[in-house]
C-alpha cells in the first residue's frame, strides 16, 4: 500500500483565493475556537483546517496535534487526506485508513490516524481545505456528527473569505510555512549533492587514469576515455552550481523563517544581494559597500523582498541591454532613516521602469523608491 498519493497531481486550481490572511502563520481565534469545539463535539483527539497548497498541507488552525505535526504547522501534501476533499469538493472519510487503498498510509504508520471525515472549506466559490476531525481508532461518523462538521465548515469558509480580504500584513509571511518544508528538502537534497559530487569527480579522474595506462587503447576504450573527460566536466559544473545555490537557498530561508521579524540594513542588503545573484552573476555582479546596522521598521519579509527584487528587476535590464558593469549597493544612515543606493549603467528612463515595476509589487508598504539618473534609493525608517 503506498505511503503517498498525490491526488491532486497536474490539476489547475484557482490560486488567487489564497490571498490577504488567508495564510498568514498567525493564529486566528475564530477557526482555533472552530477546531477546538469540533473536536469536543465529536469526540476526537485531533481536527484541524488543513489549506491544501502545491505541496503541503498548511495547518491554519489546529487541535491535539503534536510533535513535528505541530511544530511546522502542515506536512507534504501527498500524504494528507484532506487533498481527497479538496479534489472532489466534497465530503471525504476514511472509517478505518489501514485497510482503505484509497489513501496513502503515512499517516496510519507515522501518526497512527485510523479514521477521518473532512468537509471543503472555501474562499468565496473556490475550495481551498478542509475541516477535518481525525481519531487513531476505526470508527464510522453518525449522520448528525457529518451534519454537524458541515455547518463548522461554513463558519470556516466566511472566516477564510474575511481573511481573504485582509492585505495590511507582510507578503512574506503569507507563505513562509508553505516554504518552509520545501526549502527544508532542497536543503537536505543539496548537502549529500556536494558530498557525492566530490566523490564522483575523484572516481572520474581514477578512471582516467586507469584507461590511460592501458597504452595502445582498442577503440571502446577510446570513446570511454572521452566519455571520462566528458563526467569530470559535468560534475566539475555541478559542483560549481551547487556551491552558487547553497547560500542563496540559506539567503532565502533565512528571510521566510521568521518573516514579521525585525531586521538590520547591513542584513538586508547582504540577504538581498544573495537572492538576486541568480540574475547578478551574468552580467558583472553586484559591489557592496557598507551598510549601517541600524534596526529598520520594515521586517525582513517586507525589506529584504524590495532589495532582491529591484536588484533582480536591474539585473535583468542590465542583461536584456548587453551591459555587465553590474550593480553598486551600499547604505547609510540620515536622522531617522536609511537609504539603500543602488547604482547602475543603465540610462535613466529604463531605471525608472525598473523602479515602477518594484513599486507595484509592493503598494502598501512604507519604504520608498526613487530613481535619480542611473540610481535608485529605497528609503527605510527606523525602528
């Protein structure tokens, strides 16, 4: 019986819903009530509203769990049952999921979970989740149990329409537990990557050596040699492409984590430098001067967000001209504010472009962005 199903693989869904509070990693009183009520009403040890992503199931509210379950607030989404909900739009249970082929078994092994019953929850017509209630022992749910769940699925779906509607929060943070585990795999991917590439390139250039000493090589011996040559380059480039992500992936992670956090300049301008080099590094980089270390009032979501995304918007302008003369980023620090100048080679008119395409990303928001010539300034005020 398999571990994972994903049943919701390939299919188009209207991601516009999440929106606003929709995934904010706040607690929200009104569907932690819902949960806890459920769970009582029913008389199950665990219930939650499950927001099913691309990935992962994110945990909007929640009741009894524990552990890693509680911790990182979702899990991938392919062993969840609530993507059977969000697939069909309708009721989904599971009376005893050992013996049911129809789910995947992670769950029943990793949690014990035995039973489910999940009704859709909705962000306006668009079904986004559900409310589920779980037990670890087989059981079947009474009809006034089902009747019951679906009347506290409303109530979850007007909470999630309001939610919706909600934009006065970091952007960051409205996807930070939905990243997390995602930038946790990349991670754990990336590591034994390295590790094994390094022992690859030293087997290649073994092998090298051994058909060299052969002396006069018969043809197919020939052609491996060439094939030899051939995986030392590779590997020599994935080692190279792994050593440009590794701090990119740390850059980026260390900007979701906590993405309400407070944060410095000189954090934001080095986060931020590390997350646009994938559009930097082809046409000159970028030159970093110092920055103060002053605490901005912008978070790190928001603040970091603005600087990667104005050097990757120039850093492809720059590209698109044939300029490499790169980037120049430094910071200082003028009575209560501080300004992050961003030089380029670029003419004045398509800097502004840039500066326009940023701000409108980012409309409620305080930092402000001018461009001056060939230079841009994002202002901050402190904290």
């Amino acid at each position: 019986m398999p571990l994972r199903i994903d049943a919701l693989e390939n299919r188009d869904r209207d991601w516009s819903a999440y929106s606003g509070d929709v995934l904010s990693v706040s607690d929200d009183p009104r569907l932690q009530a819902i949960v806890q009520q459920l769970a009582a009403e029913l008389d199950v040890p665990m219930a939650t509203v499950t927001l099913v992503l691309q990935r992962v199931g994110l945990f909007r509210a929640h009741f009894g769990l524990s552990g890693d379950l509680d911790r990182l607030r979702g899990m991938d989404r392919d062993v969840t049952f609530c993507q059977f909900v969000v697939r069909d739009g309708e009721r989904f249970e599971v009376k005893d999921a050992a013996v049911d082929d129809r789910v995947p078994k992670t769950l029943v092994e990793t949690f014990g979970v035995r039973s489910y019953v999940g009704f859709p929850v909705k962000v306006g017509p668009t079904v986004v989740g559900s409310l589920c209630g779980a037990d670890v022992k087989p059981r079947t749910f009474t009809p006034a149990q089902a009747a019951r769940i679906e009347e506290l699925a409303g109530r979850v779906s007007e909470r999630l329409t309001e939610l919706a509607s909600h934009r006065d929060r970091v952007p960051a943070s409205a996807v930070a537990s939905a990243m997390q585990p995602a930038l946790a795999e990349l991670r754990n991917v990336l590591s034994p990557l390295v590790s094994g590439v390094s022992v690859a390139r030293i087997a290649a250039e073994e092998l090298k050596l051994v058909l060299r000493a052969q002396g006069a090589l018969p043809e197919w011996a020939s052609h491996a040699g060439e094939a030899a040559n051939d995986l030392g380059d590779v590997l020599g480039d994935m080692s190279e492409a792994a050593d440009r992500v590794r701090p990119i992936l740390h850059a980026v992670q260390r900007m979701v984590g906590e993405a309400t956090r407070a944060t410095t300049a000189d954090e934001t301008v080095r986060l931020a430098v590390e997350i646009a080099q994938h559009h930097l590094r082809h046409v000159g980089g970028a030159k970093v001067g110092e920055a103060p270390a002053d605490t901005l009032r912008a978070p790190v979501g928001v603040a970091v967000s603005i600087v990667a995304a104005l050097l990757s918007t120039l850093g492809l302008s720059l590209q698109s001209a044939g300029l490499r003369s790169g980037v120049s980023v430094r910071a200082e620090r003028t009575g209560a504010v501080v300004t992050v100048h961003v030089s380029t080679a670029l003419p004045p008119a398509q800097v502004q472009r840039c500066v326009d395409e940023v701000a409108g990303h980012f409309p409620d928001h305080d930092p402000a962005l001018s461009a001056s010539g060939s230079a841009v300034a994002v202002v901050f005020q402190l904290a």
